[in-house]
C-alpha cells in the first residue's frame, strides 16, 4: 500500500512544479520511510510558502485543546488552534499569492477528530480565492463499518461541524473532503492511496505514526467512536496515562463493581479489568483513579459507541459523584460537551430517565441505514 505522499513522490511532485504551496499537516505526514512532508518538500526545492498546523500542532505536540504557536526562520507557520474559535478557520491574508493547498492528515474514522474539520475550512477559502486544494488520501484505520446518528441542527461544533458524519463514519479524509465539498465546489484534487481496498489497519496494515499524543495505537482509534463520549462527564479517559481512552474511571469509581456491571452485558467483542491508575495530567491529575481497562478481543465486530454508551449509562445511575462536563468545551459552553458529542440533547436525557438502553441505542443508530447509502457516491475505494 503507498498513501497519497508516497504516490506524490513517485510522480516527482509534479502537480507542485513551479507552484506557490501552503502545507496543512501534522506529525503523521509521512512517507513509507517515516520521512516527514515537510522536510521531503524542502528537499526537493517544493517552493512552501507558508505552513499550517491543525490542532496538536505541526508536530503534534500539544495536547487536546491546548493552544500553540510555532515558528520557523525558513517560512510561516500558522497554527490553527491558538486558543480562540476565530483561530481555527485560515485568513485570506495567510493564502496571499498560493498556488495550491497541499493536504496531508492522517484522520481515524471518528466525526469528533477535529483534523477533517480543519482540512474542510480550507474549500470555502479556496474556492472564494481560485486556489487548487490536493488533498493526499490515507487509510481510515477503523475501516468501514459504520455507528452512530447525524448531528442535529443547533449542535454543531468543532467535534460534529457538519450534518452529514456518524460517530464512526467509515470513510477516508479524502472522501469526507468530497462529501462536504458537494456544496461548495472548490478546485479539490485527491491523490488516492494504491492498493487500498478500503480496510481497517488490522486488515491492510501500513506505516502507522500517532496522529496525535492521545491516539498512539490504531486499537486506540477502534475504541475512539465510543470512548471520545467520555470527554463530556467527569470521568478520566485515561489521558495522562500510558492508555488513553482504554483507562476508564475516576476516584469515586468502584472498579470490581463496574466490571461485574459490564461484564454482565456479556460483550463478545470486548472483556473488561478492573484497574486503579495515577492520571499525571488533565482530568483527577495525581489522583488514585479506580475503573476499567477495554481489552479489544474481536476487532471486527466490535461496536465502541455501543459499549462506551453502556458503560456512561451504568455509572450515571450506579455512583452518585458522576457528572457530565459542564465547563468550557471547544470554545463552547452551551450546550455542554456530551450534547455536542452526541450532536443532540436527547440522547442524555434519556440516560436521565433511564430510559431501557436498547431503545437509547436503536435511537442513536436510527440514521445509519440511510447514511450507508448517502455515502455511497463518495466513495474512493
């Protein structure tokens, strides 16, 4: 398998000879020799202009929400993520006198990973200046299975920007870029990767680099439709921990008692641990936190959102200390956090009343069916 990069390289760059590029990318941009964009257009006299970093960064530094500015003494650097809504969406002023709008982020399968947001600011800015965008296509390491509803109106953000994504949404950076652009029409270009079929990592392995600091494993990103969701409460998701998003818990959190909860769904995909863990950063810093590990057992037929859903659904009704997230989330306070997450408030205040699960989560899926089909005409691979 060759991503889009590798694909660039092996046509000489041919589509940036004697051209003005703006670079987005961050620290996943590499070739099939872990050689970093950046460095591998410089070295081939690619005039780069200016360079953009999604949020993380250009070296995906900086953790979640984190503001940053980098600099360079050999060109711009503009960082798309300094700590104000206005900072995410690129400036006219940035683009004076580019060419091409040179694309290349490694996505994971999940509507909440901002980096597909990011790369879809740059249409509408590309389009209104005549820029040519060619965006360099790379595997979606969760594959196409599909899970989850679309974000109503009213709860748009930089997790659910568009109506048109599930949680788990199946398809590439590529192909997400061609379904939002339907509307726009900008000048979109997109190197597709060769000898991709379309599947998740453990099908069709490639040269997988962290595309940010929470997400170090492609079993990382498996659980991420789901485990993202526990952002909006006041559990830990493990950040400041060796497994992020596979540690689950909090220091009011029984763990024997929350695996025998969860072990009573009787999952097949997935088998719980009951852990104590030390966050070093983030949420219960420093503190004893005690819940579960997720332990992946069958990566084909797992369902995130589905166990992550049972799992915030048996603490808020099992341990009285749980609350949802009420302070600042990207740039938002209302409405909170899980409801941007969900992209509705209805799937929360039915895990208030208690509603039967099965009913929670025939709700949640209720949009699939016909997202499957949507999709269809989108689809590079």
């Amino acid at each position: 398998m060759q991503t889009g990069l590798d694909i660039l390289i092996k046509r000489n760059f041919d589509i940036l000879k004697n051209k003005k590029v703006a670079l987005l990318a961050h620290a996943a941009s590499v070739d099939s020799n872990y050689n970093h964009i950046l460095d591998i257009l410089l070295d081939n006299n690619i005039d780069v202009k200016v360079t953009f970093g999604p949020e993380h960064g250009l070296k995906s530094t900086a953790q979640d929400m984190e503001s940053l500015k980098e600099h360079s003494n050999q060109f711009k650097i503009v960082t798309l993520y300094d700590g104000t809504y206005e900072s995410l969406f690129p400036k006219k002023s940035d683009l004076e006198n580019i060419d091409i709008i040179l694309i290349d982020l490694q996505d994971v399968g999940a509507r909440y990973y901002t980096y597909i947001y990011t790369a879809s600011f740059f249409l509408d800015i590309a389009k209104e200046l005549n820029i040519k965008i060619v965006l360099l296509d790379r595997p979606n390491p969760i594959g196409r299975e599909l899970e989850g509803n679309i974000v109503e109106c009213g709860f748009e953000s930089f997790v659910g920007y568009y109506p048109y994504f599930l949680n788990r949404h199946g398809l590439t950076i590529g192909e997400v870029l061609l379904l939002i652009n339907k509307n726009i029409n900008a000048d979109l270009e997109i190197i597709k990767v060769e000898n991709y079929k379309g599947g998740a990592f453990f099908e069709e392995p490639y040269d997988w680099v962290l595309p940010s600091p929470n997400m170090p494993t492609y079993e990382t990103a498996l659980l991420y439709p789901g485990a993202c969701l526990i952002e909006g409460t006041n559990l830990s998701e493990g950040r400041g921990t060796t497994k992020p998003f596979h540690f689950i818990g909090a220091p009011y959190i029984n763990g024997a008692k929350l695996k025998q909860i969860m072990d009573s769904y009787n999952f097949k995909t997935v088998k719980f641990r009951d852990i104590s863990f030390k966050p070093m950063f983030q949420k219960h810093a420093n503190e004893n936190c005690n819940g579960i590990e997720i332990h992946i057992e069958d990566y084909r037929r797992i369902k995130p959102l589905k166990i992550y859903l049972t799992l915030i659904y048996e603490i808020y009704h099992n341990f009285k200390n749980f609350k949802w997230r009420t302070k600042e989330y990207e740039f938002v306070t209302k409405p909170i956090a899980i409801d941007l997450l969900f992209g509705t408030d209805k799937i929360r205040k039915m895990i208030e009343n208690g509603e039967n699960l099965d009913k929670i989560y025939n709700f949640i899926t209720k949009d699939e069916e016909k997202y499957k089909q949507d999709i269809q005409k989108y689809l590079l691979y």
